[in-house]
C-alpha cells in the first residue's frame, strides 16, 4: 500500500507528539532526606523489594503511583526494563512466598504531599510536577 | 515388562481404600464444611464473616510433628487476631491482605502406558488414565498476611490440587509467623516451602513463571512441598548487589499415592542467593534422613528378611542384608544446587543445575535445564532443554544357585521386586519444550506448550502410573494448555 503525503505527514505529527507527549520520570525524596543521589540497582532494588534500605543504612519506604498511571509504567520499564504484567508477576513472587508486600499505593497528586512529610520515603513524579517539598534523586547509570 | 508392571503397583495401589477415603471427604457439605470437619489432613479455616479463622482439632491431634504446635499457635493467633478486629500499627501498609492464585489447565500425553503428572504426588494424569486431564496443572490457592506490628507478621496459604489420594483437598501450604529483628535479619516459625530451586516457593503460582510448569526433570528431584520448622534469613547489601543467606532446619511428612508415607528428618537447607540488577545467582545445599514408607515396598523388604530368617546359607545372609540394609529408614538425601537467571526485560534466561545423593534403592541423579524466552509485547515464545540422568545403582539380587525348588522361586519373585524397586528409583528422562505465554488481561496469562521427551531404556523417568508393555526410549508427546490469574 502506498501512503499518500498527507497521511505520512500526518503519521509523522502523531509520532513527535506521541514522543514530546512522553513525560519525564524522575525519582524523588523528601526536601528532608539525606539521599542525594542513587544508582539505578539501588532505586531499582527498594521498588522491587529486595532491599527496604538506602546505601547508607537508612530506612528507605517506597511509594508507587497507583495502577494503570502512565508514570508508573515509563518507571517501571526505564529503571526494572519490567511490563506492568511482569512487575505483578514479579511481586505475585514475592506476596506468594509470604516475603512482604508491594510498595504502598497512592495516586500522583498524593505522593508529594506524603514524600513532604516522610524523609524516609522514595516516589517517582513527572518532572513537570517537581516542586520544593521534595527534592530531584541524581541517578548515575 | 513385569519390571514396569510392579512399578505400577508401587506408585499406584489401593485404591479402593482411597476411594473410601474420597467418600468420607465428599459426604460432607461441599467446600468450607468439609474443609472445617471431614478434613483428615488438619485444617485451620477463616469461617463465612471472615471475622475467626477455625483450627481443626486434626490439626493438633494427628500432627506428631515438633512443628505442629506452632503452626496451631499461628492459627490461632491469626484467630484471635481476626476475632478483636484490632487493626496493628498502620505505619506502612494495611494490617492484612487476601491474595488468591489460580491455575486452570490440561494436558494431553501421547503415551498411552504410562501417565504425565504435574507432581511427584499425582498418583494418575495424562496418558494411559485419560487422554486429556485437567488434573496436572488445575490449582487454586488463597493466602491470608498478617502484620502485628512493625516486626512481626504471619501467613496462612491453603492450596488446593490433584493430590496423592486423587482428591483437591486443601492443604496447608504456607503457616508461620515472621518475627524481623532488624530490616535485614527475619527469623521465622511454622510451616513454609524452602527455596532450594529458584522457583520452589512459588511453584505453585504459574502466573510468576514463563512455563507451564517448572522442569520436573529438576523440580521432582526434591519432592517434599513445605516443611515445618524454623528459619533464618539474612540480607546484606553487596555493592551495587543483594545478597541474601537462608539457613532452615525442620521436618516434612508427605502422604504417597498408594497408601504411601514419606516422612523427611533433619530436614536442612542453605542457601545463598546473589541478585545484582537483572541477574540471580543461587547456590544451595540440602540435605534430610528420609523414611519412606510404602505397603508394597515394605512388603518386598519384609519378604526379604522372612527369606533370610528360613534359608539358611549364603542366599538367606543376602536377603537379610537387603531386607535390612535397603530400606528408606534413615536414608540420607542431599542435594547441591546451582540456578541463575537473568532477567532484563525483553527477554529471560534461566538455568538450574541439580546433583542428588541419594541411598537405600534410589540412584544418585544428575539434573539440570536452561530455558531461553523472549519478549514481544504481550507475547513471550520461550524453550527449554532438561535432562535427568541418574548414576543407576547395581540391581542386587539373592544368588539363587543350589537352592531348592520352593527357595529358589521365592528367592526369584524377591529378585523380580527389587530389579522393579531399583528401577523405579533410577530416573533417567530428557526432554525438550516450545511454549508461548500470552499476557492477554490483567493479572491473567493464557500458556501454551509442547514437550518431546524420552525415557531411556529401563526407565519411566518422571512418568507415573506405568502399565504392562509401556516401552521406555520411545518419545512421548506432552501437550498442554493453562490459564494463570492472581488475585
């Protein structure tokens, strides 16, 4: 099938807004919290439970953006290369094996105002969303 | 073939006093009475408001294991949990949660003497039973987590497959509680599964693996499912990686197909696991005394010594070594395990390594698989290569030269037994698999798979319920297809 110009150029827009659409993930702490920055291991090993510290020996709660967020799911596949099934069937694993739970829940606009008041915690927000209640997590690779 | 039709009669005898067993269980009303009253194995139940969970008096009375009392601890526990409705410190999370799993499936094998089963319990499945059955995979399980505090939380799974005594009856799974003295260092207490496979505890979860089932060339070398003990996990922080140590000790006890027990002590298990990014390694040890007991095992060592108390001379002095020596009565088995995976996103690469030591009449067996898989979106083709090769044990037999016409048949017939019992025990298969694992719905998977294997000769490797002319080295045909949910 040939594809007409107008229809390639139409595509070509959809693409690049698809593209400048795709928001910016990034991970955050309190404005309270010592931890400044975080290799993507160490973030990737509080959100999928295999440890509930940060390098320093602090106490590290993660929080998820509820299910079926688009940030939740650009988190999970940029920081665990993980699908929103094999994120559930990673922690089916661990529920299954009476090992712990998920991170709690909560809906974006929720999450700073808990980071806000919790130093311990960790969260992901779009970059548009950040503010000076919670601070930036530099990632090295 | 008389070597493969004694086999059937070790995996697979009595069944009339099964199927009175099955009655007694069916009499009663279905489902959660049943589970509550009729239930022989010892159950502890949440009742219909969901506000106590009810202990069997089974539960207490027939276990005489050390670990019974605290698993009836848990449940009670949990009982008097649910009963004030006191919800613990809510700091992180809720106080409980319910989670259910679930597997719908069946299976069609082109073998039609002998029968593919989905455990080492199974006493009939695809094959020469019928040729398609549901009962290989179908499982359903519900687990109940409990946090009391900051520190200490339990858990309670009860499953329900295609067990020994071809019922579904529920089982305990999963009862202990976990006391967390610091974020890194758990000890637990109660019922649990050990880890020694990658995917032994969730074994049972099939939506948390790519296969239909795990490799049973590899999985079946350690059938006991959970154990009732103690144990003690330690995680440290290695670099950029995870390591964490388990160490548990306790005891397991399995009912057979057949009337069948095997009861497993000193039950010890080690392991290490190191997880960096998308990569596991696990190394492992485990290791138990085993008694297993059978009507007709214990039968063909009885009639050994019986042999050896009437004849005298070097054939009675053999029988009697047999019939003493080779029963599974204290009989060390270990295990040393190798598995890695990696898993980076878009596709996985998983691999285990198995060396058995075994005693009395079973072989020492070398097993292991890979499985390659690859992701397109909500698609997942995947493969596996698995063997199972035992390092077979001499047959022994009685020497049978000079005896007298009644001896020597009797001594005949013994022999018959223990070529049949050592054969049975020495499982040697190999076997490829070509599946898809379709993500099609929300915590839901639709799997399909295909298995080739091939017994070697003298062997039913993994297969179950052998009847007379089943011919070993032929290649058998294993179709199956499951749907996995969590909920």
């Amino acid at each position: 099938m040939r594809l007409t110009k107008p229809l390639l150029a139409a595509m070509l827009a959809l693409s690049l807004n698809a593209t400048s659409g795709m928001a910016e993930v990034v991970v955050v702490v309190s404005a309270k919290s010592p931890v400044t920055a975080l290799s993507r291991n160490q973030v990737t090993d509080v959100f999928l439970g295999r440890t509930n510290r940060f390098p320093d020996g602090t106490q590290a709660i993660p929080i998820d953006q509820s299910e079926g967020f688009t940030t939740r799911d650009e988190f999970y596949a940029n920081f665990a290369g993980k699908s929103a099934a094999q994120l559930k069937a990673h922690w089916s694993k661990i529920i299954f094996t009476g090992r712990g739970q998920p991170p709690r829940e909560m809906p974006e606009s929720d999450i700073k105002k808990f980071l806000a008041g919790n130093p311990a915690a960790i969260g992901y927000i779009d970059k548009s969303a950040l503010d000076p209640t919670v601070r930036m997590v530099t990632i090295s690779p | 073939m008389t070597q493969a039709s004694n086999k059937t009669r070790v995996a697979n005898g009595c069944l009339e006093e099964v199927a009175a067993e099955l009655a007694k269980v069916k009499n009663g009303e279905p489902a959660l009475k049943g589970l509550l009253e009729n239930e022989p194995q010892k159950v502890s139940a949440k009742n219909k408001n969901g506000k106590y969970l009810y202990v069997n008096e089974n539960l207490a009375r027939d276990y005489k294991l050390p670990g019974a009392g605290i698993i009836a601890g848990i449940a009670v526990a949990l009982t008097a949990f649910f009963a004030s409705n006191v919800r613990a410190d809510d700091s992180s999370g809720p106080a409980y949660s319910l989670h259910g799993f679930g597997t719908l499936g069946v299976t069609h094998s082109s073998e039609d003497k002998a029968d593919y089963v989905g455990t080492f319990f199974q006493p009939n499945g695809a094959g020469h039973w019928r040729s398609w059955v549901a009962s290989t995979d179908s499982k359903l399980g519900v687990q109940l987590d409990a946090r009391f505090s900051d520190k200490l939380s339990g858990v309670i799974q009860v499953a329900s497959q295609y067990d020994w005594d071809s019922s579904y009856t529920p089982q305990i799974e999963w009862a202990n509680l976990a006391y967390r003295i610091t974020p890194d260092f758990t000890l637990r207490a109660g019922r649990f599964v050990t880890s020694t496979f990658l995917i032994s505890e969730n074994r049972l979860v099939g939506y948390t693996y790519p296969w239909i089932r795990p490799p049973e060339e590899v999985y079946f070398t350690l059938p006991p499912t959970n154990k009732d003990g103690v144990d003690a996990l330690y995680r440290f922080s290695a670099g950029d990686a995870v390591d964490t140590i388990q160490l548990s000790y306790g005891r397991a006890n399995k009912k057979i197909p057949g009337n069948g027990q095997a009861v497993a002590n000193h039950y010890l298990d080690v392991h290490n696991t190191w997880e960096h990014g998308a990569t596991t390694v696990r190394l492992g040890y485990t290791s138990m005394d085993i008694d297993f007991h059978h009507p007709v095992l214990d039968g063909l060592f009885d009639g050994l010594v019986q042999f050896g108390n009437a004849v005298p001379g070097p054939a009675g002095q053999q029988a009697l070594a047999l019939g003493n020596g080779r029963r599974a009565v204290n009989a060390p088995y270990s295990i040393v395990t190798i598995g890695m995976s990696h898993d980076p996103g878009d596709w996985l690469l998983m691999a285990e390594w198995a060396r058995t030591r075994a005693s009395a009449f079973v072989s020492d067996t070398t097993a292991w698989y890979i499985t390659g898989a690859y992701r397109i979106g909500k698609f997942t083709p995947y493969a596996t290569v698995a063997d199972s090769k035992p390092d077979k044990l001499p047959v022994p037999s009685i020497p049978t030269a000079g005896l007298p016409l009644p001896a020597a048949a009797a001594a005949a017939a013994l022999n018959g037994g223990l070529a049949a019992t050592f054969n049975a025990f020495a499982f040697a298969q190999h076997s490829v698999s070509a599946g898809l694992r379709w993500d099609f719905h929300k915590d839901v998977d639709l799997k399909l798979q295909y298995q080739r294997l091939r017994t070697d000769p003298g062997s039913a490797g993994r297969l179950a319920n052998v009847q007379p002319g089943f011919q070993a080295g032929r290649a058998v045909n294993v179709f199956s297809l499951t749907v996995d949910f969590v909920f």
